[in-house]
C-alpha cells in the first residue's frame, strides 16, 4: 500500500482461495487468504484515483467522484460544512470522496476503527475528547515522551475508553500538575506506559487520579510511575469504588498508593519503593491487597491500613526494609491479614492498634526491630494469631497486648527450644542436646496441627465478586478442600474446626453440609455429618451485620495417605436467603 500499513500479514493467510466463503469481502469466519486480499484490492484501487497527500491542518482538498488522498500528518479537523463530521485522522488513512452522500470517507489503514494512535508532540486530551464523542474506543500512544500542558481528563459518563501506550517506551512528562484524572466514565482502563512525576513539586498532588462519580469500573494496568529524591505527589490515588490496581510500579514519590473511603478494591502485583507511605489503605470495605511488593519506605511502613476498615485481605505480599512497621493495621475489623513477609523494617514487622476479630497467620516475621508481632493496645478485642514463623526481632516474637484475643503455638514457643539446633554435645553442659529423632518427632507435632486461610469455590449458581461469595437463592453455596500432611497414618483421627464469617440480611441462615475424606485416587472413604437445614442464629456486629460460624468435626480413622483430601461443601437450604461470605479459615489437628 502507499504507506505500507493498510495490510497487515498477521492477518493475511495462505489458504486456499474460497469464493463461496467469502463472496462479498466481509463475511469471513477466518483470515482472508492473500488471493481474496488480492481480488478486491485490485478492484478497489481500480475505481479510485489517488490525487497526493492532505495533512488535517489545511482544508478539505478538492474534490472528484473516487479520488483519495493520503493523511501524511495525525491531527483532528472539524466538519466540513457538508456532510463531513469532525473527527480525528492518522498518518496512513486514507480520505475518499462519496460523491453520492456529498462527505469526505475515512479508510482507516494504521489502527483500525476507534483506535487513535498519538504521536509525540500531538494532544492527547483532543484523542480523548474524540473518543468521548463516539461513545468508545482506544488511545495508543506511540513511542516518545508525550508532554502535558494540562491535565487529561476523562468525563464522559457514557464512554468505555483504554488508554495504552508500549510500555516504558511510551513517556508521560506530567509537569508539576495531576497527570490524569479519571472523573466520569462507564469504564475506563490504563495501562502500559511510564509517567515522569520528577517535575512535580507538592506533596499531595495526585499523579494517577481515580475519582470516578458513578463507582463505575476503572482499572490501572502495568503503569509505570517515577519521581525523585525530593519525594512530591501521590502515585495513584483512588477515591471510587470498584477500581482494580494491577502490576504498577512506583518509585520515589510522597505516597506510593492511598486508597480511600473506597469499597470492592482490588491492589495486586504491584510494587512501590522509596516513598515516605507506600500503600495507605483508609476508611475501606471489602478489599484486596494480594501479591504487592512494598519495600524501602523511608517514613512509613509498607502496608498501613486505617480509618475503620473491614473485611480486608491482606495476603501474600512482601513488606521489607520500611522505616517504621512491615504490616500496621489500624483501626481494622474482620480481615485477613495471611503468608505475608515482613523483614528487616526499622519497627514492628506487623502491628494491631484498635482493631478487632483478626485473623493473623501463616506469616513470616523475621530480624524487625520491634516485635515480630505486636498487638498493641487492650482495645484489640478477639483476633485470633495463628502459626507464623518469628525470628530474631529485636523486641521478641509477639507482644499481646489485647483483650480476649485467641493464640496458637507452635512446640518451639511452649517449650524454648530450638528444634533444628544441634550444639556441640562437648560444649556447654547446660545447652539442650536433641537427637535427630526427637527433633522429627517435635516437628511432627507441629505438622499435626495447621491454621489454613481456604480458598472458597461458588457452586450452584452462586456469584463470586472481589469482596466475596454472594449466596442468595436456595441451593447455592461453596465448597472448599484441604491437602493432609505427609505424617498422616491409618492410626490418626482429625479434629476440624470449620470457621467462616458472612453478612446476612436475614435474622437466621439455614445451610446443609456435606463432608468427605476422599482419597488420591478419588474414592471416597468416608463421609460424615450430612446435616439438614440448621439455622444459625449467632449475633451480629452492629457495625457490620456481620456473624461468625464455627462448626467441629471429628473424622474417625479411615485410612488415609499422604495427599488424600478432606472436601466440605456448604449450600443454602432457605428460599430468600441473602447473605455474603467473607472469608474462611480452617485448623485442623492430628489426634
């Protein structure tokens, strides 16, 4: 083609040419091969005359039945006065005189229909407003730095728009201003490219801002976001519900990510360092913070939760090296806070203040300069503080300071020994001298006893969403399943207790369970407590509506292996029944 764009070989096959599967040019249910691309471009180019090249800066060129021209420069021209609408052109389009409808066609060679593709130099606010205007569509922006005058708005309530760029090869120069501003859209994605906030000069200015008024769906994708050593600006700030942050990385600003009075919030994969507060979560419900990186704080800590929270996740992230705390939860009820790693931050590796009916387990706290973990005040009421793994903080391994809250211990913690510790049996007479036997029978103990964070599975019609499983119609539920350790014998009975908290519009919940041990094989060996209709009656938070069930199961010896697995399922037994389960935790004990 004139440019060389308008054919693209990725979409160009060799098959066989098939007239029949393709008799008018459009209705193709594969690739067109090359002879079918071949057919009805000659036939095209016949019937039109090319008459030079038109830049959208300049007027209309002159028109003839069938000539074109060639868009040699990307730009927005208004209407013509005829029937030409306004619109945005790219280098490669083609411009065809319709003499029957009396307006200018648009052949779109680069990117194809709706896709704006934005040079450097060109304005990037002039694609969104285009996009705005049609309802949907994507802004790509070429490789470059892409420098602002204003800030880029997106306020359309009715538009679905993506803006992408090629990654760290597409540059946002912001200025001392808020670079984007996500105010009004009924869904609108950002992702892959970098934005230079070295030039912005305050504090608390929002460089991502995500404030959309309807808490319509916005999601912020692979964006890459620097500062400098003075620390200004807010990487992303998100103030609307249902907002995703997904894979961002964001170095040297005031604060990494704040999040706030915001609900169905989904923090994944990112990574923020250098800040003075790297991830705030403030005055949320029902929001996930999974697989983040938080490292290098240099004021705050790498997670800090606060402002009355509830139903937060907080798993599997790595919180080290923060000047104050790895983990602070503050202010924070009825979360999970699971397999996290908190290392080598100047104070407590994870710290409770004001906050009540926590799980904390299954986390790693080692070498903090507080306590590994610190429940700080009396009016820290009922967590739960499974197994973690403590070593050498500096204060010790937990501080608990809370009312009524409910701990479990690994042998090590009852007993003061070091179970993998083999001193020299020639050195001190007082040291403790373990025989590699006892200490794989002390480790068997621990292995018979295990606090697990379940992964709940919808059934039977039951919808899954970021905040949790909504359950409301008879018949639907959830099922969950655990592996059995490799010290299980056909000796062993297990003890399980089953808890799962959920929030109930009604005064009673009524639920069936059934419960199997199923072996490797997928036999099953044993099944137990199929339970009728039961309603549960437990009392609520008064803030959150919110009861907590926990149910004990015994299974008899049944002769089970290594891998075999204990399945439970749970499925609503009461027409009308409206309830949402948040989490689920499991402990079960070898006896």
């Amino acid at each position: 083609t004139a440019n060389g764009n308008a054919l693209r070989c990725e979409n160009i096959s060799n098959a066989v040419y098939d007239a029949a599967a393709w008799t008018d040019g459009l209705n193709v249910s594969t690739a067109p091969s090359k002879q079918q691309v071949r057919d009805v471009f000659v036939s095209l180019t016949g019937a039109v005359t090319y008459k030079g090249t038109w830049n959208p800066a300049d007027i209309y060129p002159a028109t003839g039945v069938g000539w074109w021209y060639l868009v040699d420069t990307d730009g927005h021209h208004a209407a013509d006065g005829l029937g030409t609408p306004a619109r945005w052109y790219e280098i490669g389009d083609w411009i065809i005189w319709n003499s029957t409808e009396t307006e200018w066609d648009i052949l779109r060679n680069a990117f194809g229909d709706n896709v704006i593709a934005v040079s450097p130099g060109d304005d990037i606010q002039v694609a969104i407003d285009e996009i705005e205007a049609v309802g949907n569509g994507v802004i790509y922006l070429l490789p470059g730095t892409h420098d602002l005058s204003a800030t880029l708005t997106i306020d359309n309530a009715t538009v679905n728009i993506i803006i992408e760029g090629s990654n760290d090869a597409s540059v946002i120069a912001s200025g001392d201003r808020v670079c984007i501003s996500v105010d009004n859209a009924d869904s609108c994605i950002l992702r892959n490219f970098k934005i230079d906030a070295s030039d912005v000069t305050n504090e608390l200015t929002f460089i991502v801002y995500v404030s959309e008024f309807s808490n319509n769906k916005v999601i912020v994708e692979d964006i890459t976001i620097e500062g400098d050593v003075d620390l200004k600006g807010i990487g992303i700030r998100v103030d609307s519900d249902n907002a995703k942050i997904i894979d961002c990385t964001i170095t040297q600003t005031f604060e990494g990510i704040h999040v706030i009075n915001a609900n169905d919030i989904l923090l994944s994969d990112n990574n923020v360092s250098g800040t003075e507060g790297n991830i705030i979560v403030e005055s949320c419900n029902n929001t996930i913070l999974r697989n983040n990186i938080s490292t290098g704080g240099t004021a705050g800590s790498g997670i800090n939760t606060t402002g009355t929270c509830t139903n937060l996740i907080i798993e599997g992230n790595v919180c080290n090296s923060n000047n104050l705390y790895g983990i602070i939860i503050g202010i924070t009820n009825e979360s999970i806070v699971a397999i996290n790693q908190c290392a080598s931050n100047g104070s407590d590796g994870i710290r409770l203040n004001n906050s009540d009916r926590n799980i904390i387990a299954n986390n790693v706290v080692e070498d903090n300069g507080g306590w590994g973990i610190n429940v700080a005040f009396a009016n820290c009421n009922d967590n739960k503080i499974g197994f973690n793994i403590y070593d050498n903080n500096t204060s010790g391994t937990i501080n608990d300071d809370g009312t009524d809250a409910i701990r479990y211990y690994t042998q090590a913690e009852v007993d003061g020994l070091d179970h993998d510790h083999f001193p020299n049996p020639n050195g001190n007479a007082n040291e403790q001298h373990l025989t590699a036997a006892q200490v794989a029978a002390l480790h068997a103990v621990e292995d018979k006893t295990r606090t697990i964070l379940m992964e709940l599975t919808v059934n039977n019609g039951a919808t899954i969403f970021s905040y949790g499983i909504d359950v409301d119609a008879n018949g639907e539920g959830w099922s969950m399943g655990i592996k059995l350790p490799s010290n299980i014998d056909a000796s062993s009975d297990i003890k399980i207790i089953y808890t799962w908290r959920c929030q109930a519009n009604n005064t009673a919940v009524a639920l069936k369970r059934w419960v199997s041990a199923t072996k490797t094989d997928g036999s099953e060996v044993q099944a137990w407590n199929i339970v009728s209709a039961q309603a549960f009656n437990s009392s609520p938070s008064p803030e959150t509506n919110t009861r907590e069930y926990t149910e004990t199961y015994t299974i008899g010896n049944a002769d089970f292996d290594t891998g075999d697995m204990i399945l439970m399922l749970v499925r609503s037994f009461e027409v009308g029944v409206d309830q949402i389960v948040k989490n689920a935790i499991l402990e079960y004990e070898v006896i």
